[in-house]
C-alpha cells in the first residue's frame, strides 16, 4: 500500500514544486512569461518604490492555494492589468511561509492578498481573495492616477480601443 502512494505523493510534490517556481518567477504556465512581478523580495522591491516613487504592489500567496494560482493566471495574467500595470508599480510576488511577521503585522487572514502601497507608506487598497480583472482594475487604476499625479509619473489610461479589462 505505501508503494502504490509512493507515485501520488511523487507527483503532486512535483506539481506544488512546479507552481512556486511558476508562481515565484512570474511565469503562468504554457501561456508565456508575465514579467509583471519584477523583484524577487518584498525589501527588494520596497527600495524600488521609494526610490521610483512608485506604489508598491505585493500579492501575498501561499502553498495550495487554489484562489493564488485563479488570480495569477485570470486577473495578473489578463492583457489589460498588465498594460495598466507596466511602468507603474513596483511589484513583488511574497509567499506568505517567507514574511509570516509581515502577514501579522498587515492583519492578513487569506490568501491571495494584494497590497497596493503608496512610496510614503500609506496603504492605498487591500484586496483579499480572487478579484477579477475588471473590478481589480476598477480599483487599482484611480489609485494610481493619484498617485501618478502626486508624483509626477504619467497616469494610465485605458486605450480608447483595444482589449477592455474584464473577462
């Protein structure tokens, strides 16, 4: 009986294996490579923001989570997020197991959790759980033409045509 285990166990090791990487590097699957999440640390990409004077934008994840792995692929994977995205966050990819004190400290209950955070620090959204692309950017977007415009970097507007955010 432990040996007839022995391949369920092997393959579903190598599929949770598979989807940090995937998940850690930014990459969803065999749809190609987002490069929507550019720094490796949270610290990393806080020293990015500051610097940039840009938000900050992290989802939190964690292992087995069905609704992370929903929102990579559907919400930071669709077209019209990463377009709003590009050139206007800082943005990092943090498993939760790595910043458990920061998981604490930001009263984080589920996962995902997507953070928006202003470069002086003031948290700007909080999202918890699977947001889809059209209310995410409905969100996200006001948030950072004010930021855009507090600090001086072009807003984002949506394209006149072109694919809409929504699903």
């Amino acid at each position: 009986m432990k040996f007839a285990l022995l391949p369920i166990l092997s393959l579903t090791i190598l599929f949770c294996a598979s989807t940090t990487t995937i998940a850690q590097s930014g990459q969803r699957g065999s749809e190609g490579q987002s490069t929507l999440f550019k720094h490796q640390r949270v610290e990393q990409a806080w020293e990015a923001a500051v610097a940039s004077k840009k938000p900050l934008l992290v989802m939190f994840t964690s292992d087995h989570c069905v609704y992370c792995r929903k929102m990579l692929a559907e919400t930071y994977g669709h077209s019209g997020v990463q377009q709003m995205l590009a050139g206007r966050t800082e943005s990092v990819l943090a498993h939760a197991s790595e910043y458990r004190d920061l998981v604490k400290r930001m009263g984080i209950h589920g996962f995902p959790t997507t953070l928006l955070i202003a470069p002086d620090g003031q948290v700007l959204d909080m999202m918890e759980g699977f947001v889809e692309p059209r209310v995410f950017a409905q969100r996200v977007s006001p948030l950072l033409a004010k930021e855009a415009a507090n600090s001086g970097i072009a807003a984002y507007r949506a394209p006149a045509s072109g694919q809409p955010v929504g699903r």
